[in-house]
C-alpha cells in the first residue's frame, strides 16, 4: 500500500471511528436497560481509546484526521437518530435493540480495519505488527460482548 492510499484508509477509518466513538456514548447514555447501558459505556471509553491510538498511528506514518470528515461524522452519528419507528417524540424499545445492531457493525468495519493494518505493519517499519495484534483481539473481545448485550436486550425487549 502506497503512503497516498493508506492515508486514504487511515483517513476513511478516521471518519469511521469519530461516527462510532458518538454512537457509543449515545447508546451508553440512552440504552433502557442499565447493565446493558453500563457495559456500554466501558466499550464506549475503550473505542475512545482506540480512536486515540489511531491518531498516533496516522501521525506515525506522517498524515493527520481530517477535521472535516470527523464533522461530519458526528452529524451523520446524530441524524442515525431519527428511524422510521412509528415514534416522533418517544423511544421504541426496538430501538435499544437496533442500536446495539448498530454498534455490532461498527466494531466489525473497525476490526477489519485493524486486520488491513495487521498485514501492512508486516511491510511497515513505522507500525508496530503486535499493536494491531492487540487491536484486534480487543475488537473481537468487544464483538463477544455486544454479541451477550444484543441477547440480552432481544430477551427483555422482545422476549427472545
């Protein structure tokens, strides 16, 4: 991968993660099931950190986040909002539901995106391949859980 494509990529998972990092703590705050919106609430501060990790990673191999994108990352995370649910002014329970769906994608696009990174690191002088071994494993640990929350939400919200 040359530098210009993989500053694309780091710069698309970028927008990716500022999207998801808002969609955590959303959920987190707003999730009808307090164990389920606890729980989320430490993946929240673990996807942050990550988020993190990524800036330094961008820095390493000499791009930076896009700002812009970022922006609009966070609007769109906002606009996921409004779902076609029946419900202008009120919650459906559906949607504690859902929105662990949601998240269930997002931690999937940012695991394979740790996976790209993986195979690049072994090319890479400037990336760490055990980093993104760890990113990994972290993001199929988080994969389990919200596998257990997205059951136990189903259970009390639709009796599953």
């Amino acid at each position: 991968m040359g530098d210009e494509v993989l500053h694309g990529y780091l710069q698309h998972h970028w927008v990716g993660s500022t999207a998801g990092v808002s969609l955590f703590r959303r959920v987190a705050r707003t999730h009808g099931i307090p164990a389920v919106a606890e729980a989320l609430g430490r993946l929240a501060d673990e996807v942050a950190q990550e988020r993190e990790t990524m800036r330094r990673v961008m820095h390493d191999v000499g791009t930076s986040p896009s700002t812009i994108g970022a922006a609009a990352a966070r609007v769109g995370a906002e606009l996921g909002r409004f779902k076609p649910n029946g419900r202008i002014l009120t919650r459906s329970p559906l949607t504690d539901l859902l929105e662990i769906e949601a998240l269930r994608i997002a931690v999937f696009g940012k695991r394979s995106g740790w996976q790209v990174m993986r195979t690049v690191a072994d090319d890479d002088p400037r990336l760490d391949p055990a980093l993104f071994d760890d990113l990994v494993a972290r993001s199929e640990r988080q994969l389990e859980t919200l596998a257990e929350l997205h059951l136990t939400t189903a259970r009390q919200r639709i009796g599953a």
